[in-house]
C-alpha cells in the first residue's frame, strides 16, 4: 500500500514540476484601433513602459496588437488597458489575457 | 558671461522634452489634424528656404526654427515656433530672430479602426511683432497676425490623405504696410511603399498640392497696384522614421500663378525637420 502511495505521489510530483519550474507569465494581447504606423506606436510603448508591473511589450503593427507580458504576480486590468490606449491616442479594440509560452526566462 | 537668449531656449525647450510622446504623420508645408496626447512635449528642430524672383525684385531667406508642442490634454495642444532669419533682398543683407508664432489647435473628432484613423481639428494661431522691422530687408513685419482653420486627414497602414483650409489676417504693420489677408487650400496624398515591422526604419512618401490666395497691400490705407494674387504649389514630401526618430522634407513647386501686375513670383521652397523623442 506504501509502495503505492510512494509510487502516485512520486508520479504526481513529475507532472507538476514543470508548472513549478517554467511558470508562464500572464500576457495580455491588447487590439489598438487606429494604430498605423511604427512612429506612432512608440508613444504606446512609452506608455506601457511607465506602467507597474509591465516587464515586456511586443507590438505587431501589421496586426494591430500590443501583447503586453506582466511580472511575476502583475495584472493588469481591461479598464487600465483602455486608458493607457486612450493616453497614447488610440482605441482599445480588444482585451484579453493570452497563454504565454512556457519559459522560464523572460522574453 | 552673458548668455545668449537663443542658446537659453533652445537648451530649456529641449529640456521640457523629456516626456515627449510620438506623433503621426503630417503634411510638411500644410496643418495636420493630429495633436500630442496629455502630457506630452514635441519639439521639432526645422530649416526652411525660400526664393522669390522677378518684377526687379530678387529675395531670398534661410531660416532655422525650433517648435515645441504641449499637449495640454490628449485632444488639445499649445505650442511656440521661434525662428531665426537670413534674409537676402536685392543686394542688402539681414538676419535675427523672426516673428515668433504662438499656436493652438484641438481634435474635435476622431474615429479609429483597425490599423487606420479618422481625425479633424481646427487651430488657431497669432504671430508676434518680435522680428526686427527696422532694417533692410526686415526680418519681422511688425505686425500681430492671427490665423485659424480647419484640417482633417485619414491615416492607415498604406494610405494616407489629408484635406485643410486656413484664413491670415494680417495687421498693419512696420511702415504702415499692411499686408493683404491670406486664405490657404491643401490636398494632400500619401503611401507607404514597403509595410515594415515596429522596430524596422519606416518610409512615407506624400504629394501635397498647396493654394495659396492673397489680397492686396495696404500703404497707410491706400491700395497697391503690383501685390496680391494667387499661387499653387505641388510639394513632394518624404518622411523616414525609425522608432522615436523622424527626419522629413520636401520642396514646393510653383506649378501656376495668377498674381496681380508685375511682382516676384515664388522659384521654390524647401523644408528640412528633425524630430527626436526622448
């Protein structure tokens, strides 16, 4: 019986050491209306940049998106999205946290 | 050691650009709809050139300027444009510090999709008398001129367009000159040639077309014959852009004239503007 609880735990610990070891940071993929152009975009960038918690931004100008990577343990809210958004002159089009890929270091 | 009062501005307007947000792209020799968002500080380091010959008459002026935007809030902005002036008129020589141009302008209107934008702003500006009217050529006209007018624009990924009118009412000014009202019409297209990436050097060509209408000088009240008229201009424009780096110029052509008796026309003007946020 012994050997059996030794043997599910030990199986148990494999599966969940991972999650352990390469947590995934929260991300969020913001959709900026009226984004067009890169020169533009910077003044989103420095926005988030000033924003607690904000450890890494990737802007796909093509597709209009800002993905947005926190800190351990940092969130940020749909209605904090929109007004950095609106700071930098553009419309938040769409919020929504993504699965970030498992990593164990920052991008 | 007295410093000097243009060093002292160029320095302290710098200085206040340490929040500066980025801009779009605008027309070079007309207004643009977009303003800086709240907070925010552009300054634009500039040089302009203009020749004008003919009717005996043979001018030609260099001027360097430096402009700084605030955006008071993310829809209104304040700003002042200082310049300093070479003029060149018919075998005389003079320069300093020109007419200093106070400004303001609020988007009342924008509407923004998925990698495009809409906008519309009226704006509102007065020269100041600061130039020096008392020499040959004058640097400034001694005169406290307003202009205002509207602008609206379309902005996407590939295109871009804008559309403007604008209205000077000009004062009298040194001499008792008083120069006739100007009113401004701009068409301007635009394109991206190569769509590249956020972190890649960015490039927008633009053609503007540039009317241009005055009415006639006055001199101590009475009107003169060889002043007034109309010109068009057609002005290449190219933008390059690398992150919170821009560089842009252009030259306006005269492409046809309609001014009135015998009188200089326009050869050619030519802008050249660094913008650097920081």
């Amino acid at each position: 019986m012994n050997r059996i609880v030794r043997t599910t735990a030990f199986a148990l610990s494999l599966l969940l050491l991972p999650l352990v070891a390469f947590a995934a940071p929260t991300q969020y993929q913001l959709q900026v209306d009226g984004l067009a152009c890169p020169f533009c975009a910077y003044g989103i960038e420095k926005e988030l940049n000033r924003t607690d918690g904000v450890e890494n931004i990737r802007i796909d100008i093509n597709a209009g998106t800002v993905t947005v990577t926190m800190a351990e343990g940092g969130t940020m809210t749909e209605a904090q999205a929109s007004r950095i958004v609106e700071d930098a002159g553009f419309t938040l089009g769409g919020f929504e946290e993504v699965r970030a890929q498992a990593s164990n270091k920052p991008e | 050691m007295k410093a000097n009062p243009i060093a002292v501005l160029l320095v302290g307007l710098l200085a206040v650009a340490a929040a500066m947000p980025a801009r779009a792209h605008g027309p070079l020799f007309s207004p643009a709809p977009e303003t800086i968002f709240k907070g925010g500080t552009e300054v634009t380091l500039g040089f302009h050139t203009a020749k004008t010959t003919g009717g005996g008459d043979r001018e030609k002026e260099y001027e360097a300027f430096v402009e700084a935007e605030y955006g008071l809030t993310a829809d209104w902005e304040i700003g002042i444009e200082v310049p300093y002036t070479w003029k060149k008129s018919n075998g005389l020589d003079a320069n300093g510090v020109g007419d200093i141009v106070l400004d303001t302008k609020y988007q009342f209107w924008r509407r923004d999709l998925p990698g495009a934008q809409y906008k519309a702003a009226a704006f509102f500006k007065t020269k100041l008398p600061t130039g020096d009217d008392g020499g040959q050529p004058r640097i400034g006209s001694g005169s406290t001129d307003v202009i205002g007018g509207l602008a609206t624009g379309y902005e996407s990924r590939r295109w871009y367009w804008f559309v403007s009118g604008l209205y000077r009412v000009n004062t009298e000014g040194a001499g008792g000159l008083e120069k006739g009202d100007r009113q401004f019409l701009n068409v301007v297209g635009g394109v991206r040639p190569v769509l590249t990436e956020y972190e890649e050097p960015d490039t927008v060509v633009m053609l503007e077309l540039n009317w241009e209408r005055a009415g006639r000088d006055d001199l101590n009240g009475a009107g003169l014959a060889d002043t007034g008229g109309w010109e068009l201009f057609l002005s290449p424009v190219v933008w390059w852009t690398y992150r919170q780096v821009a560089i842009r110029g252009g030259v306006q052509f005269p492409i046809a004239e309609g001014l009135n008796g015998n009188q200089a026309t326009s050869d050619y003007r030519a802008r050249l503007e660094f913008i650097y946020h920081f």
